[in-house]
C-alpha cells in the first residue's frame, strides 16, 4: 500500500517551481521572498536562518549540533528542549535541501552522561587529539598540584577543561580521579 504525501511545490526542481507558480498562484499577490544570499557567512540560530533558505537550493549541509553538554549557549536548555532542538533544525532542513541532496550531522563520540557500567575499553586515537597533552602529563600536574581542579588544570597545561577530563577518563580505570 502506498502512502499518498502532501503536494508540496518546494519539492519540485527549481524551473518547475517557477512555471508552477506563473501558471497557477500568479493572482495570489504575493510579495516576492527575499532569501539569504549564498556564499555568504551568517552567524545566529539555525531555527530563525534555515526558514531564510531558498527552497530546493541546498546540495550538502554539514550540521554540527550541540551536545548539551552545558556550554553556554546551550546552558538555558532542558533536555526535552534540546531534543526538540535537533528535531526542528533537522526538520527545518527538509524544504531547502535539494531532492537528492543531503544532511550531514557530525556528532563526535562522547560521553555527556558519566555512568561507571560503561566500559571505557577504546584505544587513544592519536590522529584525532587536537592538544598535545597526553594522560601522564594530567597525572604529573595533579601530582605537582594536588588542589588544582580540573578548570586550573587545563589552564596549567593550555588546554581545555574536555581535555583534561578525556584524558583521566577514556580508558577503563581501576582508579576513578574526582576532578
């Protein structure tokens, strides 16, 4: 059984979509759509610029969500929230993506809620680490500084507070370190 779809004129190539609209909604009076133009940098939510879009004018979209993971500008967010977050940008990229197009959605692999019944049994991906600190030079700063946590920590070593907790925490450990 086939499932009939709703017409949707945005879904159809981009010459189509013109004759369609000279053709048939001609007497609408419809005020023309000013777009975001391409090639351009826009910096803002993902939710307010994808409606600005062309429809049907997008091959390739690499979306890098955040993880609530509590950086600032997802801090406000509940969990239910941010869901909803990735379902409407997500859903948002369907009119602006050309048919056979594509979403990227880059989510790296991480931890965000800490549960010790998960193995940590992964090899150091050496060809993935941005900062050069390594698990034996954590351990010594927090050996020299034993008071540090691990906010002073990264400051220390020049890095981040990610690093620091990635590096004490991405392999199995019979010693759990409380940063």
């Amino acid at each position: 059984m086939v499932e009939e779809t709703e017409f949707r004129i945005d879904r159809l190539p981009k010459g189509l979509q013109d004759k369609f609209r000279e053709l048939y909604l001609k007497d609408e009076g419809n005020e023309p759509v000013h777009y975001l133009r391409p090639n351009e940098i826009y910096l803002g939510d993902a939710r307010q610029l994808l409606p600005q879009i062309e429809p049907n004018s997008i091959a390739l979209s690499v979306w890098s969500p955040p993880y609530f993971f509590g950086k600032k500008y997802e801090a406000h967010l509940s969990f239910e929230d941010w869901q909803n977050l990735l379902k409407t940008v997500i859903r948002l990229h369907y009119p602006i993506i050309k048919p056979g197009g594509f979403l990227v959605i880059n989510i790296a692999d991480i931890l965000v809620f800490r549960d010790p019944s998960i193995p940590r049994i992964q090899a150091e991906a050496v060809n993935r680490k941005r900062s050069p600190v390594t698990r034996e030079d954590v351990l010594r700063a927090m050996a020299e500084h034993p008071d540090y946590n691990r906010y002073q920590l990264a400051k220390l070593l020049g890095c981040s507070e990610q690093t620091i907790d990635r590096r004490l925490h991405s392999r199995q450990q019979y010693t759990r370190w409380k940063i």
